[in-house]
C-alpha cells in the first residue's frame, strides 16, 4: 500500500523532530506505538478523533486526557496538529512511514521471505545472510508459507520481488510452449 504525501510529509516532520534532537528517532517510536496500542483497544476514541463533525477544542481536551502521563508532550502536540488539519485519519499511515524513515537511519531493509514449507532456522540464516550481504543493510525477514508455491522461494523487497518459485516456472514454462 503506497502511504498519501501528506502522511509522508508528517512523517518527515517527526524524523526532522528527531534530527533536531528535540526526540531521539527511538523515542518518537515508541511513543508512536503506545498511541496506536491505545487507538487499536479503543475504537470509539478513535472514531471521535477523526469525527470531523466533533469541535477541534473538544478533540484536543480528548487528547490531553488520555494521552497526559502516557506520551512526550511533543507527541501531544503532534496529535493536536493532526487533528486541527482533518488528518487524524492518516495515523497509522504516518506512523508506517515513519518506521521507514527510522529503517533508513538505521540502515535497515525489511524484506518477505514466502516458502512452500516451514523452513530450517538454518535455512532462515543462510537465507538472511545472503540478503544482508546482497542488499550490505541489515535484514529483518518475515518469513510466510505459501503451499501453493510448490516449491523454491519468493521474495519480497520493497517493490521488488524476486521469483524463484516452482508455480512461477511452470508459468514461464507455458508462455514459451
């Protein structure tokens, strides 16, 4: 799911937050996740957040309540902001891209590993090693099984996806007959 301008915008404002050193990156994380943990166990607080049909006052004492003892003040503000622009809406994708941004600070690439079978914690290191020496960035993989592969691997990048299945081969197996 590509994320709108907007959420790529505040995004960049909370890394600029950070590089500032108002905020260390991690910090602005973990704030970040302790709101949305909040969002998530409460729909309705959520919904009222991006009513745009509530007064932005009655929002931002909604804020400074439940959010007081639990998050950075600039934090608070930030949410604020969100909500005096209409854009509470975009949170979660804010917050998706700002874990990209902190990827990229610390030289990170999250990656999808899918398989037709369990693999070996073996085979997940040589894998994992592989990348990190191909991508030279340390990888996270999420590792997904997928039976209708049949066999090989798929993996995911980004954008890019590199295809060594079994199901794919067969694919180009019937293009060129």
């Amino acid at each position: 799911m590509t994320n709108s301008i907007s959420a790529k915008n505040y995004a960049k404002a909370l890394a600029e937050t950070a590089q500032d050193k108002v905020m260390s990156y991690e910090d602005i994380k973990q704030n970040l996740d302790i709101v949305s943990d909040i969002l998530s166990s409460s729909a309705e607080l959520k919904n009222v957040l991006e009513n745009t049909t509530i007064s932005i006052p009655v929002k931002n004492d909604i804020i400074n309540e439940v959010f007081q003892n639990q998050i950075n003040e600039k934090i608070i503000n930030f949410l604020k902001i969100l909500v005096n622009k209409a854009k509470f809406n975009e949170f979660q994708e804010i917050k998706e891209e700002y874990e990209h941004i902190l990827d990229e600070v610390n030289n990170i690439k999250r990656v999808e590993v899918i398989s037709a079978v369990p693999l070996t914690d073996e085979h997940k290191s040589r894998i994992t090693e592989k990348l990190k020496n191909k991508l030279n960035k340390e990888v996270i993989p999420s590792w997904i099984e997928q039976p209708e592969i049949m066999g090989g691997l798929v993996i995911k990048i980004e954008d890019d996806v590199i295809d060594s299945s079994i199901k794919k081969k067969l694919e180009n197996l019937e293009i060129t007959i």
